[in-house]
C-alpha cells in the first residue's frame, strides 16, 4: 500500500515551512502580491538546494484567522494556488503540501489537486475544539468524501491532533492515545503531534505514550531544533520544521540558510548512523 512516508527516500523526512505573507484580503496585506510570490520562491530555492525532504506552504501571516465558515473569501485559495504552483515549479520532485488556515481542509485539498501537491495538513480531522479563531469541529467525514468527490484519493491528510493554539478541556476525558486512536479509525494517513504553541517542542510524554499505538507515522509538528531533534528520533518518524528555520529562531523572520543547512546535515549524520 503506498502510504504517506514512501513520498521520502530518507528516514525521518524534514518538512520545511514556507510562510506565506499576508494574502489579499487579510489585514496585513500591503497590496504587494507580487512581492509575496518573489519570498516564496526564493525560500522554495534556499530549500531545494540545501535538500530538505518536503516543504509545508502555509498562510501564516493571514493573521487574524477566519474559518470557512466565517467567510474565508475565494482569493485565498486562488492566491495559495498561485503561490503553491511557483513552489511546484522549483521543487517539481519534491513532496509538497498545503495548509490554509484556520480549518480551510477543504480548500486545501482543492489547491492541491490543482497543483499537483502530494499532502495537506488537516486540522479538526478528529474531535472538536476551541481555538484561538473559535471552535473547530471533526471534519472527516465530509473531507474525505469532499476529497472523493474531486478524485484526490492521492493526496495525503497529515492530521494535527490535541493541536497548538487551542484549548481541548471539551475533550479532556479523550487520551491522546484514543485521539489517534480515532484518528487511525477515520483513515489519516498521518499523525502530527505538536507543543502548546507554534515554535513549543512537543511533549515526550504524549509521544512516548503513542509508541506502538498507532500504525500511522507520527510527526513532529512544532519546537523541533538542532539541539533536541535526536529527542525525537526513536519516538517520532519525520518533523515539520517552521521557526527554527527562520533568523533567530521565530516564525515571523526570513528563512536562514544557515540554519537549514546546519540541521540537515545533522539529520543526514544521523541517518548514516542509524544505517
């Protein structure tokens, strides 16, 4: 069965961010699309040539978030699709995805059937919750025939359970473990796992409490860095890594070379090691 880490020839897939600017539309727009789509692809550049495994293109900066629901107006997806297919130009055999925030799943999944992207980070696959932009409601089952519906089946839903930046006292009597549980039952094909907030190192608790759980693969969603990546790597099967990239350590800074650099060429130490 092919499944979400044979997109990676390498053990413990890096995905590396790229922060969208602020899309048309949102408050912090500045009127310069142009300018967004030049950051994109020079971060898709700096990636491509200091190989990391998979790059995650997300709408960070489209602060404060709105959920479908509440609005989310056409031009953000036409605008991730447009900055989804610059990075597809760059990095055509690299696997990507796509998120668009807060709870645009669906959305997502159209701009990656356009785009020829391979994945979509998913949130409120499983169970509700209260985030920072409102409640999030369980969206498998309509996902899944949504992504039916468009003939997606290729593209992989990588599932952020207990997630950063939301509080799940609804569901505090539900384990992790019966979350993933949950998940695996409503058919991700991954697992992220995540700290409190972006840039927070996820729990080992909750990850060791995972070990031998779950046949999904487990990704590190957040905080992952160059001092404590070898923290997850007999617990977790591949990392999305964000703000460690960027200069000085936080997500709102520009991508640094240095510090992608730096980190893959310890997770490539550490590969031939573990070979």
């Amino acid at each position: 069965m092919h499944t979400f880490l044979s997109l990676f020839s390498k053990p413990f897939p890096v995905i590396g961010m790229i922060h969208v600017g602020a899309l048309p539309g949102t408050p912090l727009y500045d009127g310069k699309f142009d300018r967004v789509i030049d950051r994109v692809r020079a971060e898709a550049i700096i990636y491509r040539e200091t190989g990391v495994d998979g790059v995650l293109v997300e709408n960070m900066h489209d602060i404060p978030y709105i959920r479908p629901k509440d609005g989310l107006g056409p031009e953000i997806t036409a605008a991730m699709t447009r900055i989804s297919l610059a990075v597809r130009e760059i990095m055509p055999t690299t696997p990507c995805g796509v998120q668009i925030l807060a709870g645009c799943n669906r959305e997502a999944l159209a701009v990656a059937k356009a785009c020829r992207l391979q994945f979509i980070r998913a949130e409120g696959f499983v169970f509700g919750h209260v985030a920072d932009e409102g409640f999030t409601d369980a969206c498998a089952g309509s996902l899944l025939r949504y992504r039916k519906q468009i003939d997606a089946d290729d593209v992989f839903i990588m599932a952020d359970i207990k997630k950063k930046h939301s509080s799940h006292a609804i569901t505090s009597d539900v384990s992790i473990t019966e979350t993933a549980h949950a998940a695996e039952f409503f058919l991700a094909d991954s697992l992220i796992i995540t700290g409190s907030s972006t840039g927070c190192s996820a729990d080992r608790q909750e990850l060791e409490s995972l070990r031998g759980k779950t046949n999904l693969p487990l990704i590190i969603g957040s905080g992952l860095t160059l001092d404590n990546f070898n923290n997850y790597w007999d617990l977790a099967q591949g990392a999305i890594v964000g703000s460690y990239f960027k200069v000085n350590g936080h997500w709102r800074n520009e991508l640094c070379r240095k510090r992608v650099q730096k980190l893959m060429e310890r997770i490539e130490t550490r590969r031939q090691q573990a070979s």
